[in-house]
C-alpha cells in the first residue's frame, strides 16, 4: 500500500482481556519495528523484524507481549492478559531496509486498559 | 549502545519567531541522525536525516538541522516558525554499520503561539 496501515485506529480493553493489534508495512519493505509511546514519553522500542531473519525481541517489556510477521506481509503484535501500565500508543513503522533509510510509521493504535 | 538527550521537554514560541530544538547523542560508533514530527493523535513523520556530506541538513517544511560531530549535536532549527508547526518532535540515530533499530529521544513539545 501507499503507506503503514494500523488497525484498528483505537482500542478500549478491560484489565486480563488479550488485544491483537495489526500493521501492515508498505509493499517491498522488508523491515517491521514495533515501538510503543507512552503518555508524554519517547518511543520504546519493542520488537524489531527483518525477512526471514529470526526477530530481534529484545524490547519486548514481558512474556505477556508477543508479535508474529509471515514473511514481508502483515504483522500482528499480541498483549495477553492486559495491565494498565500498557495503556500507549503502539507504532508500527517499515523500512526498505536497515539503516539509513529512516522508517515511515503508521498512525498507531492507541490502546487503554480500563 | 546509543543514547539520545533531547534537553528542552517544551519550547514555546510565538509565531515568526526562530526556534532550536536541541538534540545530542551518544555512541561509540558511527551513526545516521534523524528528526521526526509528530503531530497530535498522528504517526511520526520524517522531517530530515543526515547520513554523509553536508553537515547542513534541509528537510521539509522549512526546517533544518546541522551536524557536530565534535560536540555529537544535531539541532533542529528554522528560521520563522508557523501556528502549523506546533507538534512533538523527536531525534534519532542508528548505527552506519548495520543497526537495526533507531534509539529515540524523549521528545521536545514545540507549541507556538500567536
């Protein structure tokens, strides 16, 4: 597509229910980050993926959070058992490939756990 | 590892005036430096980047940022800021060598005011 697609846009969940966010990159980027941004804070990286390389988690904050890439298609980012504290702004960004390129980011999904 | 300080959290502004917006970083490897907007309820958006050359950088809408490598700075400035231009602006870097993340600054709330 023309640019990053997140869905959904928002997303309003109780406390201990799973959410399944979704971003598909733009065609021909072989690169997928996961960030999140907290109210009032910088971009927290989460999980970073490349092809058919195995992914880098290391940003990921606990087991509960988990993300899956088929190839250089759509991924999708899963929070088991939701806390508050995971209330932010997820964004999804691509890139043709690492480095220098700089990355073109979604509009996110905002998530609250209430 | 890398770091990024962005030391003003808001920088106020009336409208015409110049503006800088502050940015070093840490590394002890080479890097490609980046400034991103976001504006309110949307994704991040590239405003310029540095890789090699000049280290007087243009980006749209008017900005522009200069590297130092000497004092490890990237500042964002422009020379007549607009109503328009009041968002949250973040720098980045990532290693030239291959880096698979971009570590991002904390952000610096630019609001201009009339």
């Amino acid at each position: 597509g023309a640019g990053v697609s997140q869905s959904p846009s928002n997303k309003v969940t109780e406390k201990g229910k799973d959410v399944e966010l979704r971003c598909d990159p733009i065609s021909g980027h072989t690169a997928l980050y996961w960030y999140r941004q907290r109210l009032g804070q910088g971009l927290e990286f989460l999980i970073y993926f490349q092809g058919n390389s195995a992914p880098d988690k290391s940003g990921l904050p606990s087991d509960r959070f988990s993300a899956e890439r088929t190839g250089e298609s759509v991924s999708t980012l899963t929070i088991q058992r939701t806390q508050q504290e995971d209330s932010a702004v997820y964004l999804c960004a691509s890139s043709l490939h690492k480095g220098g390129a700089g990355y073109t980011f979604g509009s996110g999904t905002r998530l609250t756990v209430v | 590892a890398q770091s990024v300080t962005q030391l003003d959290s808001q920088v106020p502004v009336f409208e015409e005036a110049p503006v800088e917006l502050r940015c070093n970083y840490s590394s002890s490897v080479s890097v490609y430096l980046f400034w991103y907007v976001q504006y309110p309820n949307q994704g991040l958006q590239l405003l310029l980047k540095y890789l090699s050359g000049s280290t007087l950088v243009k980006g749209i809408n008017g900005f522009e940022a200069e590297f130092n490598k000497s004092q490890t700075s990237f500042h964002l400035r422009k020379p007549s800021v607009h109503i328009s231009d009041t968002a949250e602006y973040f720098c980045a870097v990532i290693p030239t060598g291959g880096g698979n993340k971009l570590t991002f600054g904390t952000g610096t709330q630019l609001k201009v005011e009339l």
